[in-house]
C-alpha cells in the first residue's frame, strides 16, 4: 500500500505569516448610523385586547343575526306550510258537517218523521228541538218531501210556509236528482251559513224508495271560525261581497274569530286588487302573499267560498303575522344579545390580562432585539414557553448564544491581529521559498501579471505541492487567491494533474458561506493554477498555535460553522478526505470556512487515487482511510472529533515519532477523554467529540448536521 501525505497550501502558512490586512480590533456593533425606531400606534397587550374584544362582538353580532336570519327563514316557511293546508283544512270543515246531516239523515227516527201520517207538530219538534241536539251549531233545520214540498222548518214555528215548493233551489234539486248528499254556502241576511242537505231513503238496493230531504244550515260566526284558528294557527275571517247580481262587488266583513283583526284584514285584501279579483271573479285561491307592511304584515291566504252556481260568494281569510311568529325568538335574542353582553363585559378584563400575558415575553423580546441592535449581547430573555411565543423565545435566545460565541471568536481574531501588528507582521514579509521552489524561475513574482489577468500582490504560504499568492484580478476588479502548482507535481499526464482538475470540478458544485468559493482552473506559462476566493483572515492552526486550548464560547462557534460546512460538501455528495486545522479558516469577522478539496472524492469514492493509495494527513485520518478504504462522509467526522478534540485541548489525542505510529493508532487505540485532557468541558461537548471519534464508522453520528444539532445543545459556561 502506497501512502501519501498531502502538504498543499492555500491561504495558510506558519504563524509568523498571520494575514495583517486590517490589523485593527473590530469596533461594536452599536448602530450608530441608524436612528432607534420607536413604536407607534398600540402595544401588542393593546392590540390583543381590542382584537379580542372585537372578536367577541363580531361572534355575539354573527350569532343573533345568523339566529335572526334563520328564525325568519323557518317561521316563513312554516307560516307558509301551514297557510298552502288551509284549502285542506276547510274542505275538512264542511265535509264535517255534511258527514253530520247525513248520519242523522240515516237514523230511522229521521226516516220515520217523513212518513205520510206524521202531523206537523212532531215534524216541527223534530226540527226545532231534536235535530239541534245531535247537529251542534245548526241554525235553520228544513224537512222536504219527494217533491221538494216544505214538510218543516225550524225557523217557522206556526208552520207557515209548509208545502212550499223549493224545486229550483240548487242544493235540494241536487238531492233529489242524484239522491247524494250536497253542501252549498248561503247568505243569511248579513252573515253566511253552510247549508248540508242529505237524502232520506227508506230501503236499500232496488226497493229503496227517497222520502224526502233533510237540510241544515249553519252559521259560519265566531264560534266556526274559533275552530277554524285552532285548526290553521291563525287569523281567520270571512269577508263577504254583499252587491246584487249587476252590482259592483262590495266586500264586507261578516264573521272573524274572536280577537282577531278582522279590518286589517279586509283593507289589506281590498287595497290588493290582484288579490280580490283572484278570488272573487276567477275563484280561485290566492296567496300565499305578504299583505301590508312593516307591524302590520302578514301572511295571508285566501279561499273562495262558492255558492250552488259555482259563483264566489264569499272568501275565507286565513292570515299570520310574521310579528307574532317571530314573538318568542325576539325575546330569545333579547336574551342573548343580554348574556352576550355580560359575557363581552366579563371577557374584556380577561382578553386584557391574557392580553398583557401573551405580549409580555414578546415585549422583552423586542427590548432585547433593541439592546442587541445596540451591541450589547448580555440581554435579559423571556423564558422558553409552549406554543410558538416558547419556539419563538428559544429560537431568540439560540441566536444571541450564536451572536455572542460569534463575538468571542471575533475577539479572539482581533487580539491575534492585534499582536502580530505590534510585532511587525506583514502578509508580504513570506519566509525564503524553499530550494525545490525558488530554483524554477517560471514561478510569477511580485508585481508579476499572471497570464495577463492577475496581478501578483503578495505570498500568502508554501507548501510541498506549490505556492498560494494572494492577487489582483485585473478583469473583475477585485483580489483572489492564487494558487500556483509546483510545475513537476503537474505535469501533462500526471496524477497531479488530475488531482488539480478534481478539486476544481468538486469545489465549484459547493456554495456556502462556510466554504471557500473555487473560481477556476487557470494556465499560463506552463504553469496550472487555482483561483480562488480571498479571505483576509488566519488558519485555525495559526490560532490554536498562538492560544492553546480554546474556551468553550469560540470553539463552539467554529465547531457549528465546521458542522455546517461539512454539511453543505457532504449535500453535494463530496467527501473532504482532508478536515484539519491548517484547512480552516477564520476570518476577522468570526466567519469561518473550510477549504482545500485538493484530495476530496465523490461519495462512491470516485476520486483521483489508485485502490489502496492512502491520500490525507495522518494525524486526522480516519482509520478506514488509514486503511485505504472507500469512504463516506463519516470518514470526515472523524476528522472533525480530531479538530475539536485539539480545539478545546489545545494538542491532538494522538501523537508518534512517526508516520506509522499515528496509523497505528488511529487503527488501535481509542481517542483519551477530552475531560481528562481538560477538566471544564461540558459533559455534553465531550459525548459528541467522543461519539464522532468511534473507531466503528457506524457507532459515528450519521451526519454532520446530526452533530451541529448536538452542538446547540451545549451550555456555554465560560462568558
């Protein structure tokens, strides 16, 4: 098996070549420049307030009017139903009393009183006495022989008009012709009757023989019509046209039920003469109709009441008021509108401290995010809760954990940049290129134009594999790093070659603020090139040299920005193959990258090496790579157990004399506690440096984002 050790250099070097670009501390962040916005109109306690107390008001207004409006719809409808019954109902009324004469039409009593030898006097008592008795509410009881012949009538008591012939009257012709009994409606002077007229017949089948007829009127006054109300739930009354033959019609009022409005009635059916003429010259039945207006409408139905020429004589009004439908419901809404209004009145103190309750820790939410616009990151923050306000507050505190443990790292940058300016430092003072560089006089100078685009302006660091220059891009107006291969590591045909052409194709698919953007591939000159984003900061290498172990607030921050780095290479299906400090960055602003895909592959390790070609730095191998191995993206969270274990350290676990000694023991021996290397580490950071240096890549969290999150878990204890 063939090992190599990749030694490359971008933007790195010794820490004596700290990048001194802007060696200044950092100033606040207190925005200054931006007036403090102050707050208009309503609080959020206030606007709560009233949001639920308007709420409140438009539910009690929806559920009266939606009461109201379906109140109407089913007293309409139900007025309606029963009114479209009235023709039924009446109909049943007279087919009542018609059944009545004729079951006493039938009696043998009644036939007996017919018979030839019966003198009037019993023919009178039976008709002003016995009939009443059995027919309740008759008015006016007449006895007709086979001939039509008056035999008796009640309303005469001197029998006065006997033997009168009544032949053309219609409702006895009837009778005697088809010997069925028949109803017809009369005037009796002012008022209207129903007359029931029955055969009496005397024998059955072929030997019955008729007797005569048995008629009775009955007045159709308040008592029929109190029946009638009870029967159609309504207003009931009769209204009569009193005119003669030839006259114009004059309606009059002849009967209503007791405490009803009868002229209501009557001027409502007058002053609709649609409505007349429907009854009283088409006979026909009208409504139902709304009559009148507001207090006064109603729902009225008319029947015409026809005489034995089939001529309207008269009309059954039969109205509801939509007033007195509704009675009930309105004094159900009066109550509810009440008891809404003592809810809404007892609910307002409570909308209002509920109110105050949930703005409470959003209040302090904006008094924070007010202080952290200022630069002051030591901010008092609600409580994480349940519900979204809790999502919201922890989310808060999460980024002002963030902000600080950024400014920290800042810090930290900053005092480094600070010392090496006081010591004289500069990006350009690079050390003497070694004898295997500087003897290939194609190597660009300073102030050199490199394939007549970039302007050399400073060495940034050396390595094994070529020199990286930080230059001018002349055509975009803006500075990059250069980085140079060495011309034998690249020739034509060469591994290197492809290995140069891999890092490009693989970096150029990454695009994250936590890793290093790869423009091009650059020839000139015989030589090959990487541009490359320019970041004026330092290597964590330079940093962890010049500080040791790192407190737990900065570590932290480039171990999540690592995390989510990796994560953005890992997306794209690359295996980095080589995390180590001296491939971090660290920029002034606390921003940190992750460069150097020089030995990365695809996941299904289809990389530039032969099989069993041992590509990375052997302090950071994982032990799959140590062996060879086709890896995945585990292999670079054992590199990254390495980085963090040596980040809080302040030394790498492993350590040998040799190069096969750190193979055998990233192969063998189980990385040492990091407490045991330092004592304040949170139990919890520990478990995740520990779980990502598992020897078994499987008992290795599955992801990079997996360990990012283990990462915010952790307290920091060291502000």
């Amino acid at each position: 098996m063939m090992t190599t050790f990749d030694t490359d250099v971008t933007q790195k070097d010794s820490e004596d070549q700290i990048d001194t670009v802007a060696a200044v501390v950092p100033a606040p962040r207190t925005g200054a420049g931006r007036p403090t916005p102050k707050q208009r109109g309503l609080g959020l306690a206030a606007q709560f307030f009233l949001l639920a107390a308007a709420l409140l008001a438009l539910t009690l207004g929806l559920t009266v009017a939606v009461a109201a409006w379906r109140s109407a719809q089913v007293a309409e409808q139900t007025i309606r139903e029963d009114l479209a019954r009235v023709p039924e109902v009446w109909e049943g009324y007279s087919l009542s009393r018609s059944s009545a004469v004729l079951e006493l039409a039938r009696e043998p009593g009644t036939l007996a009183i017919f018979a030839d030898e019966v003198d009037l006097s019993t023919r009178l008592s039976f008709a002003i006495e016995d009939a009443p008795q059995v027919l309740q509410e008759a008015s006016t009881v007449f006895l007709f022989d086979r001939y039509s012949g008056v035999l008796a009538r009640s309303d005469r008591p001197d029998g006065a008009g006997v033997g009168q012939p009544f032949a053309g009257v219609g409702w006895v012709a009837s009778v005697l012709d088809t010997w069925q009994g028949t109803t017809a409606y009369i005037r009796e002077r002012d008022s209207l009757a129903m007359v029931a007229a029955a055969p009496v017949i005397a024998g059955e089948g072929d030997g019955a023989q008729l007797q005569g007829v048995l008629a009775v009127t009955f007045p159709i006054g308040e008592a029929s019509l109190a029946q009638l109300q009870t029967l159609t739930r309504g207003e009931v009354a009769i209204v009569a046209d009193m005119a003669r033959r030839g006259e114009a019609p004059q309606p009059a009022l002849t009967a209503t039920n007791p405490g009803a409005d009868g002229v209501t009635l009557i001027t409502a059916l007058t002053n609709s003469p649609e409505a007349f003429d429907a009854v009283f010259l088409d006979g026909a039945v009208y409504g139902p109709v709304t009559l009148g207006a507001a207090a006064n409408a109603r729902e009225v139905l008319a029947v015409p009441i026809f005489n034995t020429s089939g001529e309207s004589l008269a009309a059954l009004l039969v109205a509801r008021s939509r007033a007195e439908e509704m009675a009930s419901f309105y004094a159900i809404r009066r109550g509810l509108v009440i008891a809404g209004a003592v809810m809404l009145l007892l609910s307002l103190p409570v909308s209002f401290l509920l109110g105050r309750r949930v703005a409470k820790p959003l209040q302090k939410l904006a008094q924070g995010a007010e202080l952290i616009r200022d630069g002051r990151l030591d901010v008092e923050l609600p409580e994480s809760g349940s519900g979204e306000v809790g999502v919201l507050a922890g989310a808060f505190a999460a980024m002002v954990e963030e902000l600080r443990e950024k400014e920290a790292l800042e810090q930290l940058v900053a005092d480094m940049r600070s010392r090496s300016a006081d010591t004289g430092s500069a990006e350009t003072q690079a050390a003497p290129p070694p004898a295997s560089v500087a003897r290939d006089a194609r190597l660009p100078a300073l102030g050199e134009v490199f394939g007549d685009r970039y302007k050399i302006r400073s060495e940034l660091g050396r390595g094994g594999m070529g020199v990286v220059f930080r230059a001018s891009d002349l055509e975009l107006e803006e500075d990059v790093a250069l980085k140079v291969m060495r011309p034998e590591a690249f020739a034509e045909a060469t591994d290197g070659v492809a290995k140069l052409k891999q890092e490009v194709r693989l970096a150029r698919r990454i695009s994250h603020p936590n890793v290093i953007r790869v423009h091009d591939l650059v020839e000139a000159g015989g030589l090959r090139c990487l541009s490359m984003e320019f970041v004026p900061g330092t290597t964590l290498l330079d940093v962890l040299k010049q500080h040791g172990g790192l407190r737990l607030a900065p570590g932290l921050q480039v171990a999540k920005q690592l995390c989510r780095g990796l994560t953005a290479v890992h997306s794209q299906g690359i295996v980095h193959r080589d995390l180590k400090p001296q491939n971090v960055m660290v920029l002034p602003n606390g921003v940190v990258k992750l460069m150097d895909f020089g030995v990365s592959s695809g996941l299904k390790g289809a990389g530039t090496t032969d099989e069993g070609v041992v590509v990375g730095t052997p302090a950071y191998m994982s032990p799959e790579q140590c062996r060879g191995l086709d890896l995945d993206f585990r292999s670079d969270l054992y590199s990254l157990g390495i980085v963090l274990w040596e980040m809080f350290a302040g030394k790498i676990p492993f350590s040998g004399s040799t190069v096969g000694s750190l193979i055998q023991q990233q192969l063998n021996t189980a990385a040492p506690p990091l407490r045991g290397a330092r004592a304040d580490i949170p139990t919890e950071l520990e478990q995740v440096v520990m779980a990502c240096l598992a020897k078994d890549p499987e008992h290795r969290p599955a992801s990079a984002s997996l360990v990012y999150q283990s990462l915010r878990d952790v307290l920091v204890t060291d502000w």
